[in-house]
C-alpha cells in the first residue's frame, strides 16, 4: 500500500510556471470559451484552480500516458514530479470523502484505498459519504476500504509474526 505525502504550496502561479505543471482545463483545451460562452468547468479562466495551498502526493506514476489535468469531486489530479497529485478544487468541512471518490475514479485499477481515507478522517455517519459523492460511489469507496482493511491486517501479521521471531532470537543470546 502507499501512503500519500503532501507538499505546500505558497503560489501556485509560481510553481505552475516554476514546474511546467499542465493545468489547462480538459474541457475548454485551455482557451476558456465553449462555443460562444465561458468554459463552465474552469470559469472560462482556462485552467482547473486549486482552492488549497496543499496538493497530495498518490504515490502512483502515470507520466507519458498523456494524464493531464482531470477534475474529478472537486479534486484536480495532476502530474508533478513523476507523479500523479491531487489538489482540492473545492472546499467545505470535510473534503475526505471527495478526495477518496477522486481515488476511486482516477485509479479503477485499485482494490484499496490510502490508509489516511480510511484511517484518519472518513466520516463513517450514517448517509455522510453518500450524501457527499452518492450511492454508488459510495459503495465503491467502501468496497475500497475493505481491501485497505485486509491489507493492514496482512501487514500487521507479518509485523507481529517477525516480532515474535527477534524476540526469539533475543531471548537466545
């Protein structure tokens, strides 16, 4: 399992321009008009704008498969550093459940989910995570969650069975 780090970030035109970060809305190609009108996915700004000055890094490669900004629940994942991040697109009181959807979505491939969804802050009342991405999504991000449950409790075997052979080993000398 990975475990996603974050980095901050003071000025994103800076460090757009400072990284060659392709943030170009997907839906407009960058120009910010649709036909005759603004670009309603990026506000006819052109681009997909972060709302937070944190960006999290997945863990996951996906450079030279041609992933360029996707906006998915209010999460803009993006490529930096060889890596694919995500960026809050939105805000509110509790962004885990979008950020867990956006995880779902942007990497099908997945039978878990990071531990920090799970773990550190995914509001488990009733109709909360459904009211935040829906029924469905929701039950894929549970779904997900099972597999990160299986997955710790491998890791915590493991982790115990080695600790009861140093243990062992220590108790010989």
């Amino acid at each position: 399992m990975t475990s996603l780090g974050t980095l901050h970030v003071d000025d994103w035109g800076k460090f757009i321009e400072e990284n060659d970060i392709d943030l170009a809305c997907p839906t407009c190609h960058g120009e910010g008009i649709v036909g005759e009108n603004d670009c309603e996915d990026c506000g006819g700004a052109g681009y997909l704008e972060p709302m937070w000055n944190t960006i999290w890094n997945t863990g996951f490669y996906r450079c030279g498969q041609g992933v360029g900004p996707v906006e998915s629940h209010g999460v803009i994942a993006f490529e930096y550093d060889n890596h694919v991040w995500f960026a809050l697109a939105g805000c509110g009181m509790d962004m885990t459940p979008h950020l867990a959807a956006a995880w779902a979505e942007l990497f099908p491939q997945c039978e878990w989910i990071p531990e920090q969804f799970c773990v550190e802050g995914l509001d488990l009342r009733e109709g909360y995570v459904e009211s935040c991405v829906g029924k469905k999504m929701a039950r894929r991000i549970y779904k997900l969650m099972d597999g990160t449950i299986k997955g710790m409790r491998n890791y915590a075997e493991r982790l115990a069975n080695d600790l009861k052979l140093a243990r062992k080993r220590l108790e010989k000398k």
